[in-house]
C-alpha cells in the first residue's frame, strides 16, 4: 500500500449529503478525522496528499525532502 489505511463514510441525511474522512495516521490502528464536508468540522481537501505524503520513505543517499 501506499498509504496508512483510511476509511470514508458518507452520511446521506447530514446536510444533503456529508463525508467524513479518518485515517490511521500513525499505523498503530487509531483512526482520527482528517477531512469533512459537514459544517463546522474538520475540513482538510488535500488531506489525501498529506496522507501520501507522511508515508513515503526517504530515499537512500538522498537530502532531498518528499
């Protein structure tokens, strides 16, 4: 996988329709909420980068950040 494992629950009656993004962040099986389109929640659209981002592996060799 290419990244931590995260899970998506939509909610069809909040507002006409709400997602809700959690994430195990730390791969110990804690999941937290990372992005929402409910009002007055967390809302993080690039929450999907980060994620990707937090998990690749620096390569041998390199000073380069990712």
């Amino acid at each position: 996988m290419d990244t931590n494992p995260w899970e998506q629950w939509d909610y069809f009656e909040i507002d006409g329709g709400s997602i809700f993004i959690f994430a195990d962040v730390m791969g110990i099986g804690d999941y937290n909420l990372l992005h929402s389109t409910a009002p007055g929640e967390i809302s993080d659209p690039q929450w999907g980068d980060e994620l990707l981002h937090r998990h690749i592996p620096e390569m041998p060799g390199s000073n380069e950040e990712y």
